[in-house]
C-alpha cells in the first residue's frame, strides 16, 4: 500500500483539469486545491481589528513548513524501504476538499481538433496536425489537467533533466552526502527512494519532500538558499506527451478573481527554474507581504509554458468525458481517452485518443460535499459564498433578515462569516468540532500574518452563548450537527448532549468541503482509491499510488498527481511529477528500438 494507505489527511486544494493545488479561491466560492473559492475581496475590517489588513483568500491550505511565527506544526521524516520503519500520520485540519468530467471506439491520434482555449486568445497550442493526423500510433502520454502538477510534469517530459550543481553544498549533511555519490548524474536517472531518506517535512510524499529540498534547500528555516539544481534541455530525452485542460494553461487559477492574494509565500508558487520573485520583479509587479495575487500567479503559469516552449503540447478548451483501457498488450495497456474541444462561439468538436500512460492532474475541488440530510435541497441551501453576495446585493438578506446559518470550521465558512459581518448581516455559525480542536486550521496559522482568521476563531470561542460581546450579530454553535431544514426556513440541531434546538434562518451556507469528480473514470475511479469501499477524497481517502512513481498500484500506466495522490500544495505536486516522469523515461529506456 502506498504512502497515502495513511488516509492521506492533507489540506484542500483546487483544480478543473488542472487546478490543483492553488492558492486562493474561485469565482463561485467553493474552496478549491491543491485545491481552488470565494472570489469577493473583502476590505479590512475596521470592526475587528484597529488597523484593517489585506484579506487574503483561501486557497490551498497553510502551506507546509511555514517559517513564521506562531506555527506549530509536527513534521513529518520519511524513511524509506531500506531501513524498514514507518512515517507517522499527517496532520489534519478541517478544511475544503474538490471537478471534472467520462466513449469513442475510434482510437486515431490525429481526431484531436485544433482548440480555442477560453475565454482569452489562443496560445500556440498542440493542433490536429501535430498529433499526426492519419496516424494510428499510440501517444506515450496523455496528461489530464493543465494547473501546476501537469506542467511541472510537461517541463519534465520535454527534455528539460535537473542535475546538482558543480560545487554546489546542500545544507542537509546526509543528502548532501548522497548527493555526492553520484555526480554527474540526473536527479531523474537515480534511486528517488535514496535520496529521499531521512528528509523531513510537512508533506507525506517522499519525493516531494527531495524535490523541495533540491528546489528551496533551507526555505523552512527562513533561508532564501539558491536551488542546488541546474537544468539542462535535453531534447533526446523528451517523451511525446500532450496535455489536456479546460482552461488555459494553469488550470483554475484563471477561474480565480485576480485580486485575491495567496495565503501561501509567493515564492512557494514556482515552477522548476524560473522563480515567481524574479518573474514579478521582471513585470515591475511586488508581491503584498511576501504573498502573490491570483492574478498575477495565473499569468506566471501561462507564461512558463510559452517561456520554456511548452505549448505544442498544450490544448486548452479540451474537456474529458471518458478513459477505458484495455487488458495489457506487449508495450502495456492501451487507454482510450475520449472528449470534446470547445472551440470559438461554444461550438464543440469530439476527439478520442489512443496513449500507453495516463496521468490524472485535475486537481479535487469540483464537486462540494453535502451534507446528506432532509431539506438540504431546498432553494435556499448553498455551497458557495457567491450565493451570500448575491443575496446581500439583491437585499434579500439584510441586517434585519433571520440570521444566515453557516456551516464549517474551514477558512472557506470563516470567508463567509467575515463577509457577512462586514455587511452586518446576523450569522449562526455551526461546526461539529470543539473549538479548542488542534485539528482546527486556525490553530495552524501565523496569528501575525492572519489576524482576521484568528478573530473569527476568537469570535467561535467567545460568542457560543448569547451573551453581550463585541460580536453582535453572530453566533457560534460548535459541536453541533444540523439534523434537518424545514421549508419554513427552521434548522434543527442537535448538540453533544443530544439536546436538540431549533433555528429560524434566512439562507444556509453549506461549507465544508468538496470531492473529485471522476465520473470519466471507469466507477468514477471509485477503484483506485486507497479503500475502494469509501468514497474517493484527496483528504481521507487519495487514489493509491506507489509513492516513488505515482503510478497507480491498482492500474498499470495510470498515473495520478497533487490532491489526486494525497498532495495539496503547488509546493509539493511538483515531487509527484519528479516521480512520475522518472517512471515514465525509464519506460522509455526499456521501449524496444
């Protein structure tokens, strides 16, 4: 079983083929990954702190190994295989969890038509003729997501090979000294499993922690250490590969509002060689406390690809409606990867695919979790902040309506109730943790640099009973689950005593999470899961990948990355596309001439 049989307890990311992994939240609210929701800038609260600070939005979580003050966080060390013993369990918060689509027996390489990415003009990406027409050859690879994991992954498979610097002295004394074992050889072409031992982290994946160390060697001790890495374009090494996505490249960071500022270090948002600091001080653009916009976050991604000559393998606009593969054959099992291109005026244009290895990178955060009870379906339920917006500015909801019931102890409910306390509309606020639950995410998060987090966890505490208090207005219900909703607009709860206690409401903000939607996967993937007999979560239950490959130990050439495989930070998806393009050149190694 792989790394993530340890439920895989990571935080939220984003993603719609390709999203992954991100930062900050999406235009309809849900909470993305990475991960990737609410896209309303809220304006300093002036209400709760003397001086009001910039709000930044959630995106994928508390990036692993922060080194600011007032994080806690327990690391975790990989050992590997060679000495035989175990990692303990990740750490968990509440948060949000994940959107995508799955039948053509036609199987031509060349019936992929030229795309029109939406909404923004065209890059230069793959068309039909190259992916050669009239030819009946199999692509070595197909990759389903464009966000971060799939083009750290296309960066790799292009020819571009990390190798240690000359000279260079990594500040980790035993991988240093295994680094050194071998010079002159690629990171791709050695024991991934090696390397990775006794590094330690905030992830749970091996090889991202490696990856990490060889990218930001002292990062987590506030160190701005250069790379150890050097890259070299290696055109003979290259693995034909095309890369399907919905949106432009870099996935559903272009469906974010451009102004929200990430929550994890603008640094900590780069690709392989060419860092977010220098490409920003080259645009004349700062980052805001060390962090980045979406915005500018989504132009770096769609710029990597044009800048390391990327786009021939791109297609945008490419939605998947289905995999199928078959039994093994000599070169290994033959996927069929059907679907449709958007093209200019929302026409549609079908293609289907023959590939020898799939590699899912669509990132978690598409479908939001509900919560399953009597009522949940009535018009005044949501799962996305965007819906409160709507209803302040239709004045439908007013600082005189019934209270808005919000209900989740993640930063996507903790964005909902700043904004409803910015607007003076009264808030219950339920959650079934204890507000003292080190699980909490607030409890993970600088105070210094997230104090409108921590007031509402302050106001969580102090306001779970009516009482005078500067928070009028809200209410907090924790350890509280909600039983039903009437059509009368009556929440009915019950607390950790059983005491059941009834509510009027004016509009239910369901937040507490999301799902991946695999439904182009044969039984939505359901399979491929850690425990097939639970439902697929990126949070507790991750697709069951080998954890120095990322391929899939229940199917042979099937690949998963970021929140997919248990990784929920843009951080750290770029060590499962370091492990996966491992596997695959060494495939093509072994590929007879």
């Amino acid at each position: 079983m792989s790394k993530f049989s340890q439920s895989g307890k990571g935080i939220r990311a984003r993603g719609s083929h390709g999203g992954a992994t991100g930062q900050v939240r999406r235009k309809d609210g849900r909470d993305p990954e990475m991960g990737v929701p609410g896209a309303h800038l809220l304006p300093g609260l002036s209400s709760l702190d003397p001086e009001p600070q910039p709000h930044p939005m959630w995106a994928e979580t508390l990036q692993a190994g922060s080194s600011d003050p007032g994080v806690s966080l327990s690391a975790s060390v990989y050992t590997s295989k060679h000495t035989e013993s175990s990692r303990p369990e990740p750490w968990d918060g509440e948060a949000q969890t994940p959107r995508l689509p799955g039948k053509d027996p036609a199987c031509t390489r060349g019936q992929l038509p030229a795309p029109s990415p939406p909404p923004a003009p065209a890059m230069n990406n793959r068309s039909q003729d190259d992916l050669g027409t009239g030819s009946s050859e199999p692509l070595r690879v197909v990759i389903i997501g464009n966000g971060p994991s799939g083009i750290c992954l296309s960066y790799l498979l292009s020819g571009y090979t990390p190798y240690v610097k000359p000279g260079a002295v990594h500040p980790h004394p035993l991988l240093r000294r295994k680094l050194a074992e071998a010079p002159g050889v690629s990171i791709l072409d050695q024991d991934l499993d090696y390397l990775s031992e006794g590094l330690e982290g905030r992830s749970q994946s091996p090889v991202a922690l490696l990856f990490d160390a060889l990218l930001r060697p002292d990062t987590d001790f506030g160190g701005n250490m250069e790379s150890v890495l050097t890259w070299k374009r290696q055109k003979e090494r290259a693995v034909p590969h095309v890369v399907l996505g919905r949106n432009l490249p870099g996935g559903a960071w272009h469906s974010i509002e451009g102004s929200m500022v990430t929550l994890s270090q603008g640094q900590w948002m780069g690709l392989p060689d060419l860092q977010v600091k220098e490409w920003m001080r080259r645009k004349r653009r700062g980052l805001r406390n060390s962090r980045a916009t979406a915005g500018d976050i989504a132009h770096y991604y769609r710029e990597y690809v044009a800048k390391k000559g990327l786009s021939h393998s791109f297609v945008s606009g490419a939605t998947v409606t289905a995999v199928e593969w078959g039994t093994p054959e000599s070169g290994g099992p033959l996927f069929h990867v059907s679907g449709f291109v958007t093209r200019e005026a929302q026409s549609r244009q079908p293609f289907s695919l023959c590939a020898r290895n799939v590699v899912l990178a669509t990132g978690t955060s598409d479908s939001p979790a509900r919560l399953g009870i009597p009522g949940e379906a009535l018009p005044f339920v949501h799962y996305e902040l965007a819906a409160l917006e709507a209803a302040v500015r239709a004045g439908t909801v007013t600082p005189a309506s019934d209270p808005v019931l919000i209900v989740g102890a993640g930063l996507s409910a903790a964005d909902a109730v700043l904004y409803a306390h910015h607007c003076s509309v009264p808030v219950i606020h339920a959650f079934r943790r204890p507000v003292d639950d080190p699980g909490l995410v607030f409890n993970q998060l600088p105070r210094m640099l997230y104090p409108e987090y921590h007031k509402v966890h302050q106001m969580m505490r102090e306001q779970s009973a009516p009482s005078p208090s500067p928070y009028a207005g809200y209410r907090s219900l924790p350890e509280h689950q909600l039983l039903l909703l009437k059509a009368d607009r009556q929440a009915v709860f019950q607390d950790r005593d059983g005491l059941q206690k009834v509510f009027g409401v004016s509009l239910v903000l369901v937040l507490i999470g999301s799902h991946p939607d695999l439904s182009f996967l044969p039984g939505a993937g359901a399979d491929l899961a850690v425990d097939p007999g639970q439902p697929l979560s990126a949070k507790r239950n991750p697709i069951d990948v080998d954890p120095f490959t990322y391929q899939s130990t229940h199917q042979e050439g099937l690949y998963a990355l970021g929140p997919l495989a248990g990784d929920n930070f843009v951080r750290f998806v770029q060590g499962g596309a370091l492990a996966a393009a491992s596997s695959l050149l060494r495939k093509e190694a072994r590929k007879p001439p």
